[in-house]
C-alpha cells in the first residue's frame, strides 16, 4: 500500500486537494504494481515550514511511503511528477518541494500483517 502524506505551509482548497488526489492517483502507477486502488493520502495544509531559515514563501515537503518496493523502481520518475503537480496546482516552485521516501517492509490492515 503507497501512502502519501502532504504537508504545505499555504491554505488549500479542497478543489486544489481533489486536483492533487486525483493526479496522485495516476502518478503513483509510475511506481511498478501499485494503483490508486490501495493509495492513502493525508494533507496538512497551514503547516509551519521554515526552508533556508524563511517561511515566506510557499513550501512543499511530502512524504511517500511504499511497501514492497526495496529497489526504488519508479521512485525517480514519481519524485519528477509529485514536482510538477505541487508547482501546476499550488504553485510551488520546484525548489521548494521536497519528497522524502520511505520504504515500508511491514503493513498490517483488516487485522493482518504483510511483510515483505
């Protein structure tokens, strides 16, 4: 399961964050076997978010958790489009996004585990 959790220093709307779920949606298929079906995302919009010691301008720091994916495949073309759907919708520019990977060996969910 991809979980993607957003967190901004701006006010989005939800019109901006249903334009940025569905876009998510078919970006994370960039990433071999998974789809939107199991995606989860979280937006935290307002966030407190100093980068080079300023908060003034807009700023982007998204986390995208993967489980089963240990040879990164499809990270490097997710990280290009995670880039351009924050700078297309909230007009982030690309130098103040930053996605951070993580790579999830166990998930449990219904009351199950699943390792990898």
């Amino acid at each position: 399961m991809p979980f993607i959790i957003s967190r901004v220093n701006i006010a989005v709307t939800d019109e901006q964050k249903e334009r940025i779920k569905a876009a998510l949606g078919k970006a994370i298929e960039l990433v071999p076997g998974k789809s939107e079906e199991y995606l989860m995302i979280i937006f935290e919009n307002n966030s407190h978010i100093w980068l080079r010691g300023d908060n003034s301008a807009p700023f982007a720091y998204i986390e995208a958790k993967i489980f089963g994916n240990e040879n990164h495949s499809g990270y490097n073309a997710l990280s290009a489009e995670i880039v351009k759907i924050y700078n297309k919708i909230l007009k982030i520019t690309p130098e103040n996004i930053y996605v951070m990977y993580e790579d999830i060996k166990t998930w449990g969910v219904r009351g199950f585990t699943f390792d990898r």
